[in-house]
C-alpha cells in the first residue's frame, strides 16, 4: 500500500498497530494516529489538581480569553471543519 496525496497534503501510512482516532463526517473519512499517554496529573477540584510524578498540589492556571490559547482555537476550528462538512453537501449554498 503507497503513500495517498491530496490536494493539500500527503498522507502518511499508519502501522497497522498503532491506536487510531475514526471521524466519520459527510463524505469524509479522517484517520489519524495517536500515542495514548500516560495520565500526569489528576484533578482534585475545578482549581487545584496532584502532579503525579511529584505529589505536589497545584492551581491550574486559566487564560481569560481563549485566543490565548493557540491549541484551543485549532481545536476549536477543527470541531467546525467537521460539522460544517457533516451537515452540507456541494450545491447547498
């Protein structure tokens, strides 16, 4: 099985035995392989959790705007590529 490419990038072979994320959205079928982790913290309350590897009790820090967080808006945008697909076809609009 070889490599397959798309119109903006190429994708990459998955090992038959890694773990796997399944989206199934419209006409889209995305797979993507993920390492699971090991769990380093555990939450205590909605302001303090334990770091594992130390014991420690911590406050989480929050931003106050979400734009702060570049990782959440990819999310974010992610989420919405998905349902926007999901829900229409070509010719809807």
């Amino acid at each position: 099985m070889g490599d397959f490419s798309t119109m903006h990038q190429k994708i990459k072979k998955i090992n038959k035995h890694a773990a796997v994320n399944v989206h199934l959205y419209g006409d889209v079928l995305e797979v993507t392989d993920y390492k699971p982790r090991k769990q380093r913290i555990k939450p205590l309350s909605k302001d303090n959790y334990v770091d594992l590897a130390t014991g420690e009790v911590k406050d989480y820090h929050r931003n106050s705007q979400r734009i702060q967080s570049t990782e959440n808006l990819r999310k974010t945008f992610k989420n919405l590529r998905r349902l926007i697909i999901g829900n229409f076809q070509a010719g809807d609009i």
